[in-house]
C-alpha cells in the first residue's frame, strides 16, 4: 500500500503552480495527507534588489497566505515555507527536512538555448529528490478534473 502523507508542493504563483498545487490538494484528500508549500525569493548576487529581500519575502508570504484561503485548502495544508536562495536548493532542503513522500512541481518546459542557460528548476529536482516527484506540465492530458 502506498502511503502519501506529506506532500511538497512548490509554489510560484503561475497558472503552472497552481495546477500542481490542485493536484497535490487532490492527493491530499484522497490520502489523508498534509500539503506543505515551498515558496523562493530568489537571492541570486548578481541582481540589483530595488527594495529589499525583506519586502520582498514579506509580499511573499502574503501571497501565499492568500493562495491558501483562495483554494480553500483549509484543513489540507499543513504549513509553508519561504527560503531564500535558488529554487531547486530550497525545494530540495524542505523535501529533506520534512521527510516528504512525494514532490509535486510545475515545469514549464523550456526548450533550446533557454533551458540551456536558465536549466530547469524541475530536472534538478528529480535528478536529486530524496522522494518520487510527479511533474506536472502546461499541455498534458489531466486526470484532476
């Protein structure tokens, strides 16, 4: 029998995101799991942050916070966290520490010269999860209706 009890979900607020997040709220309710999200402020050096990483990791927070009242997953999420850093480290961290069962994350699927310099969030996940990683992508046949 497979038990999914915690459930990471990445969040960055894209249309993306937030089917991932639906499936993982669905996989929440079928097995009486917990999804945790992961939200990033990406603290990279090279960038020139006009107003701060605090504001920054506030507006964040508040975001999310909306989002949890906004799909109404009352009861189902279990907690969040907003990590500064790159995504897939931060990702990777959280799904360590909470011992997850699974990861599900959007991947939108970059192609060419742009997955070559910016890489995928998503590949570097799966490449090094400590647990299965369902990717879910803009257009593929859903099974959340």
């Amino acid at each position: 029998m497979i038990t999914i009890k915690k459930i990471i979900c990445p969040v960055d607020f894209s249309g993306l995101s937030r089917k991932a997040l639906s499936y993982a709220n669905e996989f929440a309710k079928l097995s009486g799991g917990e999804v945790f999200l992961v939200g990033v402020v990406e603290n990279d050096p090279t960038i020139n942050y006009s107003h701060g990483l605090e504001t920054e990791r506030a507006e964040e927070e508040k975001k999310l916070a909306a989002l949890i009242e906004e799909e109404q997953m009352h009861g189902i999420v279990a907690d969040y966290v907003i990590y500064e850093g790159f995504a897939e480290e931060c990702i990777l961290d959280y799904a360590k520490r909470k011992e997850a069962d699974i990861i599900i994350m959007g991947s939108h699927g970059r192609r060419g010269l742009k997955r070559m310099i910016l890489g995928s969030v998503a590949e570097h996940v799966i490449r090094r999860a400590p647990c299965p990683v369902l990717v879910i992508k803009e257009n593929e046949h859903e099974f959340i209706k």
